[in-house]
C-alpha cells in the first residue's frame, strides 16, 4: 500500500506483521520520481547499492541527519553560552589595528537534553524483476525502534511524496558491493586549502547571520595547520567539512553549526571515514577527542594537532 500522508506511529501500517518481525520502509521508483531522485544525490542512471543520507530538507529529514534538543521548560533556566565574532580596533604602538576574536557570550535558556541523529540511510535496491527501489532499514516491529521507523516514513514522505512498508527481501544482496556517496573530495592539488576555500565559502553562507563569521574564524583556523586533503559533506552530511592530516593518522571533522563541536578522528585512511555512517563518525568509539566550540577552541585544536595518533601511518 502506497501511503501518501505524514504519520504520527507507523504501527499504523504494520498490523499484517507479527511482534518482532523485520520490514523495510521506502519507495518503489517511477518516471515521476526521476529528478527528486537525482537531486538526493544517487547516480543516473541507479546503481544498486549506493547509500546516503538524505539532506536535511523538511523536520523528519533534519531530525535524522542532525538530531534535535529536547527542551525542558518544567526546569529552571540555565546560564548557556553563543558564540559571536567581534572585531574592534587595536591600539600598536602608533597606530590602530582591526582585531577580530571570537567571545562566549552568557545567555538564559531552558535545559534541555541532545538527542542524536537517527542518521537512516536510502540505499537503491532492486525488485526480482529488476525494478528499482529506493529502501530504509531493515526495522523490527518493536516498541525500540518505533520513533526511527515512524520519523524515516514521515522522511520518505518529505522527499519522495509518498512511502510503502516493504519486504526485507527488497533489500540489497549481501554480495552487491557499498558505496556511501556522501562526500566531495576537493581536488589536492599542491595548495588544497586554496582550491577548497570556494566551496567552504558556501557552506558558510548556509549558516545564519553572525555565526557565518564564527564558522569561517574556525574553518581558517583549522586551515592554518595545512590540511592535507579536504572534502565537503553532501546531502545529510552538508553541514560538515573533513580536514584530513594522514600524515599524523588525523582527520578534523568541523560543523558549519555554532555551539557545536569539532570532531577529532583518528583515521589516516580517508576510504574508512568516507564510508562510515553518521552514527558511527560522532560516536564515541569513532573520534580520538571531541572539542567544543567554546573559548578553549583555538586551544584544544592547538593541542590536538600537535600530538600525532596512534593510526599515524
């Protein structure tokens, strides 16, 4: 059954599956969906096996690839912190120079707890007849695993207009190969710092207002230290930028986002990154250290640069 609507619970839909049970959730392909499928970012024409996560284009489709805060407002207010990018003159000797730092300013907010992203994936599947299908999952019929289930279909439904539960068997063969698609590499080059400041611009430009200045401080922050190679996230990963440093087993995974976090990982091989899920780069068994976007930045990115890692080639 094709369901053309946003869902509050997909129990709604999985009365023919037994407790337990594992079922797909997506999109049989038609004509119709041709160039919403080539904007998500899939080959033309499909490959079957190719996996990304979707861009964050509608409140389930951010949910998934970059999580949401539950605010607690039955909670005192608390003391948090915003970023901001002052500049102000400078007196030096005889003249003025324009100085820019970035500050922590003190704010009130309500509490709140950060749920990580659900970071579901839409692989390209195929039909025994050979028709091609986009899918999400496997899922299983369990109370556990009701909210990614419900919040993938409601995703389905942002990009492709419609979703259908589907048969596990829809899902790729184990023996078809992978392809995550969900970098750009920038090319190397002998200056790659330079080559990539254009497309890092526009991922600036996608942040709001004053934190584009924070972001930027950052970026050029990171890029002082030489970065080796650099790629640009795509779809679901857009907010995100690697800077690799092999020669010391490092790569800096850096967010467009203020009062965020950079990530540290500790991965020489780009191949293992550009190939992991979202869930996987952020959790805490994927990244050597976790820096917060706070006033000890500069600091703590110093420190982590300066110290190669154990995977160092």
């Amino acid at each position: 059954m094709i369901i053309e609507r946003k869902t509050r619970d997909i129990n709604r839909y999985l009365s023919h599956l037994p407790e337990g049970k594992k079922y797909n959730l997506g999109v049989r392909v038609s004509p119709e969906h041709a160039r919403r499928v080539e904007a998500l970012g899939f080959s033309s024409p499909l490959v079957v096996g190719e996996r990304l996560l979707p861009p964050a284009r509608g409140a389930a489709s951010r949910r998934n690839a970059n999580g949401f805060d539950i605010v607690h407002r039955d909670q005192p207010k608390e003391t948090a912190y915003r970023q901001i990018s002052w500049t102000y003159n400078q007196r030096h000797g005889k003249r003025e120079v324009e100085v820019t730092e970035v500050k922590d300013v003190p704010y009130f907010r309500y509490p709140r707890t950060k749920v990580p992203p659900y970071s579901i994936e839409f692989v390209v599947s195929a039909d025994p007849g050979g028709a091609h299908c986009i899918v999400a999952g496997p899922f299983k019929r369990t109370d556990t695993q009701n909210a990614a289930a419900t919040n993938t279909a409601n995703m389905l439904f942002e990009q492709f207009g419609s979703f259908e539960v589907l048969d596990t068997s829809l899902s790729p063969s184990v023996d078809v190969p992978v392809r995550r698609l969900n970098w750009k590499l920038m090319p190397a080059g002998k200056n790659p710092w330079k080559s990539a400041w254009p497309s890092l611009e526009t991922v600036i430009e996608k942040g709001r207002g004053k934190s584009r200045e924070v972001v930027a401080a950052r970026f050029k922050e990171v890029g002082r230290y030489h970065p080796e190679f650099i790629a640009i996230g795509l779809g679901g990963f857009d907010d995100y930028v690697v800077f690799g440093f092999p020669s010391i087993g490092i790569c800096v995974l850096e967010s467009r986002f203020t009062n965020n976090a950079t990530y540290v990982l500790a991965h020489a091989n780009w191949e293992v990154i550009s190939q992991m899920t979202k869930a996987e780069i952020l959790s805490e068994s994927a990244h050597e250290d976790r820096l917060i976007h706070d006033r000890n930045w500069f600091d703590a990115l110093a420190a982590s640069l300066a110290r190669p890692s154990a995977n160092a080639a």
